[in-house]
C-alpha cells in the first residue's frame, strides 16, 4: 500500500513538473530533416563548413585574447533582415507592433542589454568560469526590395497577413534570404521549433505559437500567456537557428567539445529543467545546473544569459551563412550603422574606424556636445578600410561621429577620457 503511495506521489510530481517545463519543437523537427535523404544530406554539408569555421573562429579569438587592443578585433555590427509573417491573420497595426516588440527583445537579449541580465551579479558564484555572451547584432524589420509577389511595397515593413506566405510549410524560397518568423500554431503544446542550423538561403523559417510571441498585452487571438509571455521563446528558437543545442543536450564527463551540447562553459546537464528554480539549486551531470539560460526550459522571466561560449559558436554558424542574408532589403542608414565600428570606445582622443563592405566615398565628422567639429576627413572605403583619427588635445567627455556615405548619414557616441 504505502509502495502504491509512494508511485502515486512521483507520478503526480512527475506530471507537476513535466506541466512547468515549455515545449520545444527542434527535435521533432530534426526528425523531420534527417528522415529526408535530400534534407539531410545538405544538413550534414552545411555542419561540416560550420565545424572548419568554427574552428578557425576559436584560434582567432585566442589570438585576439592575447592582444586585445589590436584594430582586427573590432567586430562591424552583424545585420538580421528580419520578416514576420501571420498566416492566419487580418492585416493590423497591432500585430506590426507586436513584432516589433518581439524583434526588440531578440535585440536586448543577444546584445545582453537586457534588463535582467543584472542577476548573473548575483548568480554567478554557482558557476566558475562562466561568463555572459553576445554578438554584437541587430536584427532589424526589412523595409526595401521585398519579394515581387509580396505585395509590399519599398517603405513597408516586411510583415505578411494572410496565406501569402507557405501555405503551411516550413519554408518559403519567395522569402529566400530573411530570418523568417512565423507565428502560428506550432503543434500540440509546442511553444515554436527551429531547424538546429537554419538556411535562411531556402527561406527557412522559426515557427512561433500564438501565444507566445512578442510580450505585453498582445493582440486579439495573439495574447502571450505566462510563464511564457517575455519574447524569451524566440532567443531560445533562434539559437538553435544559429545552431545551439539546448543545454541539457546530456552529460558530458569525458569531452564537452563533443558531448552534450558540444559547448565547454555550459555546465553539462541531462534533462530539462523547468519553473524558476533558486540559482544553485538545481544540480545535474553532478555539476550546478545554468538553468538561467536561455536554451534551458525554465520560464521566461527565469532566463537572461548566453554564455559566452554559446556566443563563439553562433557567431561561428552565422559567419556560415552570412552571405544568404539579402542586406538590400534594409534601409541604407541601417546598413552603414552596422558596416562600421569604433574602437576603442571609450578612448583617449585616439581611436579606429573599421568599415566593412563599404562602395561610396565616405566622410567622417567629429564633433561636441556644442557642435563644434573637431575633426574631419574624406576618404574613399574601398581602399581605406581602416581609419585612424587622433584628435589634437581633446577635454574629456561626450563626442558625436557622423558618418556619410553616399545619401545616408549615421551618428554615433564616443566618450573620450
Ligand atoms: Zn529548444
């Protein structure tokens, strides 16, 4: 009798905590591609050129560590021309909104702005050698040159109502070269899925449940419903799209380069951890379980950081496919902000510009809080693309650099000590 009670009682836990865990589809999924001799012979070319760069990647970064101020590793901002799609909807501002909200999220949360990352202070002590990751990335709603049969026109944001887009597929080649996102129903009790590795070249997509997509109050039938109401479902589909496995990927006792999540600053776990449990308090593989990250299953509101580790490999996959993303489909302000980088920041009067992709004759200003021009040269990118500026006895404080190149004008902040 008190054995019976004893499985009644795990059964009922058991269940209590399979309720609390989200859902993700990105297994389901790769069963899908690998039962497909086509999908998963280009699943395999493609992992094979992410293992050559992603070693090159890692030899880089080590020779980078030991000469940090070196002008190679200033990083241009990565640009994500981003489309949404809502198959089952009626065109709305609200919805346009929404997305936005979404994307703004994805920001903060790869650039690790965001808000609650202040908690990895705090919870770090659990975790030794663990540092916070980011890539440095702006996804950004396409607005020029969208598909012909979109019916969008050049100003629009690339957001689709409608059976305009896949017709319920996975993917979409008229949508070739965006991160699509489609938010619909996903499948019973999946929150979204994504390819683990995707092909924005096919016109991929990452597939968002209704009910959890964006954050705030949504929009009638596109209410995000909690504990999963933060935007935080997506960061995690769209690290498995950059080719991250979830945390718990299994233990890794012999080689965290080739078990588990393949990741060595992920603590190795073996099952999904859902809830909000107390940092440290959760303990896997015999190590403590990073369940604050994003590719963990704990709610929203429970997870804020990438490690960097995680960011070296989807930097890695992204520096894969980098080249299938159609950047003409952004705003030409949008693509100069993010084709050049000032190092360091702040500085001492003296610093870098490295311009990457750059076709105009460009120009540089350099000015003060007052508008005074302090600094200004021409210069054609093409041969140039590394600009040193060295200010003559500058006061400490708050500068402006305008960027001009062709008829887009870019301004960004230096401080200079
Ligand atoms: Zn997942």
């Amino acid at each position: 009798m008190k054995s019976k009670f004893i499985l009644l009682t795990v059964l009922i836990a058991s269940q209590l905590t399979f309720s609390q865990q989200r859902t993700c589809g990105m297994q389901q999924k790769m069963d899908r591609i690998m039962a497909s001799p086509v999908l998963k012979q280009k699943y395999l070319e493609q992992q094979a050129k992410f293992e050559t760069e992603y070693q090159r990647l890692i030899t880089e970064q080590e020779a980078f560590s030991k000469n940090a101020t070196t002008v190679n590793n200033i990083n241009a901002t990565i640009l994500i021309p981003v489309a949404v799609h809502f198959p089952d909807a009626e065109p709305s501002s609200c919805l346009q909104n929404l997305a936005q909200t979404q994307i703004n999220i994805l920001n903060a949360d790869y650039n690790a702005t965001n808000s609650d990352i202040s908690q990895w202070t705090a919870a770090s002590s659990f975790f030794p050698g663990v540092n916070t990751g980011n890539l440095n990335i702006q996804f950004v709603l396409a607005t020029q040159n969208h598909p012909a049969n979109s019916g969008l026109s050049n100003g629009e944001l690339a957001v689709t109502f409608g059976t305009n887009f896949l017709n319920g597929d996975d993917f979409d080649p008229t949508w070739s070269g965006y991160m699509n996102l489609v938010c619909r129903d996903a499948g019973s009790g999946i929150l979204g899925y994504s390819p683990l590795g995707g092909v924005p070249g096919d016109g991929e997509t990452v597939v968002i449940a209704l009910s959890a997509f964006g954050s705030g109050s949504g929009c009638s039938g596109y209410v995000p419903g909690a504990p999963y109401n933060l935007g935080r479902t997506l960061t995690h589909e769209i690290g498995h799209f950059f080719n991250l496995n979830h945390t718990f990927a299994g233990c890794s006792n012999t080689n965290c380069a080739t078990q588990g999540d393949r990741i060595c600053d992920t603590p190795p776990s073996n099952t999904a951890t859902g809830g909000c449990p107390t940092p440290g308090s959760t303990v896997k593989c015999g190590v403590n379980t990073l369940t604050m990250n994003y590719m963990d299953y704990t709610n929203d509101a429970c997870m804020y950081m990438f490690t960097a580790g995680q960011a070296t490999r989807m930097l890695a996959y992204y520096n894969t496919i980098a080249s299938q993303f159609l950047t003409n489909t952004l705003s030409n302000n949008e693509y100069l902000a993010a084709n050049f980088a000032i190092a360091p920041n702040p500085n001492n009067g003296s610093f870098t510009i490295q311009f990457k992709d750059l076709t105009n004759t460009t120009s540089i200003e350099v000015f003060d809080i007052t508008g005074r021009v302090v600094y200004e040269n021409n210069f054609n990118v093409a041969s140039e693309n590394y600009q040193t500026v060295n200010l003559q006895n500058p006061t400490s404080g708050v500068y402006f650099i305008n960027v001009k190149s062709g008829s887009s004008i870019v301004t960004k902040k230096i401080i200079i000590e």
